[in-house]
C-alpha cells in the first residue's frame, strides 16, 4: 500500500474502526473518535492499514517510524533486483566464418551473465536484394549457442537492419546467481 493511501488520525472519517493496538492484540470495533483518544493516550498514531475492509481497519503506531521502515523494505527490494541490460551485437551478411565465431562467443559471455543480446545484421547497398543471407548467419549463431538462450524476438527487418533478441535460458541465469561473486585479491 503506498503512503499517501493511509490516512491517520484525524483524516479518517468512518463511524467505526476494527482496532488493532501497538502490541498486535485486536481490541473489537470501537467508535473512531475513541480509537483516536486511546492512540493519544499512548503516544501513538491511529493509522488505517487496512481501508477496503468494513469496518476499516485501524492500527496503533509510531507513523513517522512505520513510514520509515516501509521505505526501508523498498529500498531492500529494490536493492536485491538485478537489472538485465539489453547488448547489441552489429555484423555484416558477409561476415567471415573466424568472425562469427568470435561473435557468437562474445553473445554467449553475455547471456552467462544475465544479459539480454539484441543481434544485429546490417545490409548495405545491393546487400539489401538478399535479406536470406542474414537469416541464414543468425540461424548459424542460434545453432552455436544452443542450450544458452530463449528467443524473445523472432528475426525481423527494420530498414537497413535484421535483428533478433535473445535473453538467458533461466538455468543460466540461476547458475549464475549462485555463484559467489569474484573476490579482489587483499595488497600488502
């Protein structure tokens, strides 16, 4: 539930509320204005944590400090979430076999890495007239790394360019989560 959801004290504006107090007990439904006395009594906040529910409700607690530890968590959860970037390969249709190789090796790198792979051919000039030759070159690399990715985006043409994506296969991405991260080695 986001902060500006909650409403506190004052600003809740129902009859009744389901009161829960500081220490998690439930207290039964008591007339709002009598919750808000009770929360003053103790020092804290009344808060409704619970809005859709009739009666609403109603907790008592430190807001300053319940908003705080709810930031908290977000950040905790933002933290622990990996980014996955999208990489771009760029050849030609006449790329030569060494190539390729090459290529294809540095595409694998990156989905052992998590990374998504955007594959791209770009036809020049007359290159343009033979668009099954670059279909041909990413069926060589979908062949090269077989048991590594998923394809997310089927070749398709977009102008002068064919591209694919590719995304890790989840066992990848699994493995390499489980690895411990590589340790910089202590100077005397």
């Amino acid at each position: 539930m986001a902060d500006k959801d909650l409403r506190i004290n004052e600003q809740i504006r129902v009859r009744e509320v389901r009161l829960i107090d500081d220490k998690g007990e439930q207290r039964g439904i008591i007339p709002t204005l009598e919750a808000i006395k009770i929360a003053r009594e103790v020092g804290l906040d009344l808060v409704e944590v619970a809005p859709q529910s009739v009666p609403p409700v109603c907790k008592l607690l430190n807001y300053g400090k319940f908003k705080f530890e709810q930031e908290k968590k977000i950040k905790d959860a933002k933290k622990h979430t990996k980014a996955t970037e999208l990489k771009e390969i760029r050849m030609q249709p006449k790329i030569a076999g060494h190539d390729l190789d090459f290529k294809s090796e540095h595409i694998r790198s990156f989905l052992e890495q998590g990374n998504k792979v955007k594959v791209t051919i770009r036809f020049r000039g007359r290159e343009l007239a033979h668009t099954e030759i670059g279909e041909e070159i990413l069926k060589k690399i979908l062949g090269k790394l077989e048991g590594y990715y998923v394809v997310e985006r089927l070749p398709l043409m977009e102008g002068r360019f064919m591209s694919m994506v590719l995304q890790p296969k989840a066992a990848i991405i699994k493995k390499q989560a489980a690895a411990p991260a590589p340790e910089t080695a202590a100077v005397p």
